[in-house]
C-alpha cells in the first residue's frame, strides 16, 4: 500500500511539473504545440504528464483492492496514452521540419 500511494504522489507531482513548464501552451488535447519545451521536467521525460498519470493509475491499483477490471482499465489507459504520444511526437517533427 506504501509502494501505491507512493506512486500515486509521484504521478501527480509530476502532473504538476509537466503542466507548470508547459505554462500557456498546456492543452489536454494534442495539438501544434506554440513552441517545443525542452526545460524543467521535459529536460528529462518527452511526455511527462502521460508518465504521471500511468503512475497514478498504477500506484491506485497498488493501494486499492481491486478486481480485473481496473487491470483493463490500466492497460487501455498505458495503450490511450502510447498513441496519444506518438501522435504528439509526429507534431513535434512536423513543428521542427517545417518550422511552423
């Protein structure tokens, strides 16, 4: 239980880190980022946020009893976030090839 509620604090520091660099280019939806931020906690992680909340997500099903569904839940939640990345990943290139 100590290992989940760890986790847990650490997903969502790093939420608040991930959201605090990005300042007014946060969105929760991906789109053409303004600028590409490569300080604070994205020195370190490419999608920090998404890292945080499968943390979260992890360390909830560390701390809380629970059945398979919240393993599905877990494991749609990694594949949502894994597709979302790439696509950001794929906006990122387009922003630096064409410098829009």
């Amino acid at each position: 239980m100590i290992i989940g509620i760890s986790l847990i604090t650490i997903g969502l520091l790093l939420r608040i880190c991930a959201i605090l660099s990005q300042g007014a280019n946060w969105s929760d939806l991906p789109v053409m980022p303004k600028e590409i931020i490569v300080s604070g906690v994205y020195k370190y992680l490419r999608h920090p946020a998404y890292v945080g909340t499968i943390l979260i997500y992890l360390g909830a099903f560390l701390a809380i009893p629970v059945d398979y569904r919240f393993c599905v839940e877990l494991v749609l939640m990694t594949t949502i976030y894994a597709n979302r990345a790439q696509f950001e990943n794929y906006l990122l290139e387009l922003k630096q090839f064409h410098g829009k």
